[in-house]
C-alpha cells in the first residue's frame, strides 16, 4: 500500500511539473536561435564561398546553423557548447559571462551583439530544462541571411 502511495505522490508531483514546464516551455526556434543567429553564426557558418569566391570555413571548426553543429560543439578542453540540463557546463553561456575584455570572451567586442542578462538568464534556462530544439534542425538561410547584412 506504502508503494502505491508513493507513486501516486510522485505522478502527482511529475505531472505539476509538466504543466510547469509546458507552460514556461521556451521555444528554441524563436527565443533561442534569434540570439545565437545575431552573436554567433557571422563566425560560425558552415563552409561556403562568400561573395568574392574565397572559400570561408567556420570559426574552430564551429557550425552553429545546426542543431548537430551546436551540439557536437566543443571548446578547446572538450567542453560541451551546450550540456542539456547544465547551463553551468554549457560552453556557449560561459563565454558570453566572462568579462568583456577577457580574451576567451565571446563575441568579441564590436564583432557582434553581446548577450544582455536577461538573454543570458534565458538561454541558461532553456539549457537547464534540457536544451529542447522541438522540430528546429538548421537554418537554411543562414549564409545568405549574412550575406544580405553586409
């Protein structure tokens, strides 16, 4: 009887949770993405020719138009880009916290849009809750949305 007690608190507490989180879900395609495309993808395209026909490779070897790009993404030690349910661990977040003038600071001053605080308390957030993509895969139109910029 103990068990079935349990369970039923448990699936009580679980299911609190879900409408939680269903309720505060945040959705990666148009809340996340929007800051990663405006600080991030200018250095971290996937390899293409710009406009003058010289090849251009991602900064580090770093594609962040992709869910596998921001995913497979280490830092120079082999940290993670984004650990699903660690934002602490996430190396895109600790960049974008480290002083401006630190060198490991990204974006670099005047190179692209720095994260504000309650950018970088989002992102944090979505990570913490499990860095959920939904149906978002790639942005298609990342290379010539850039290029549009210029």
């Amino acid at each position: 009887m103990r068990n079935i007690t349990k369970l039923a608190i448990v699936g009580l507490a679980l299911g609190g949770i879900t409408s939680v989180n269903a309720q505060d879900k945040i959705d990666f395609e148009k809340e996340i993405y929007p800051m990663v495309k405006k600080s991030c993808v200018k250095c971290h395209l996937p390899e293409h020719e710009d406009e003058r026909g010289r090849k251009r490779k991602p900064k580090g070897g770093h594609v962040m138009t992709t869910k596998v790009g921001l995913m497979e993404s280490e830092g120079e030690e082999g940290e993670k880009f984004i650990v699903p349910g660690d934002s602490k661990k996430s190396r895109i977040l600790q960049v974008t916290l480290l002083p401006i003038d630190d060198e490991m600071h990204f974006p670099p001053e005047g190179k692209a849009d720095q994260w504000t605080k309650t950018q970088q308390a989002l992102f944090a957030k979505w990570v913490d809750a499990g860095a959920d993509f939904g149906s978002w895969t790639e942005d298609k139109n990342a290379i010539a949305d850039i290029a549009a910029k210029k």
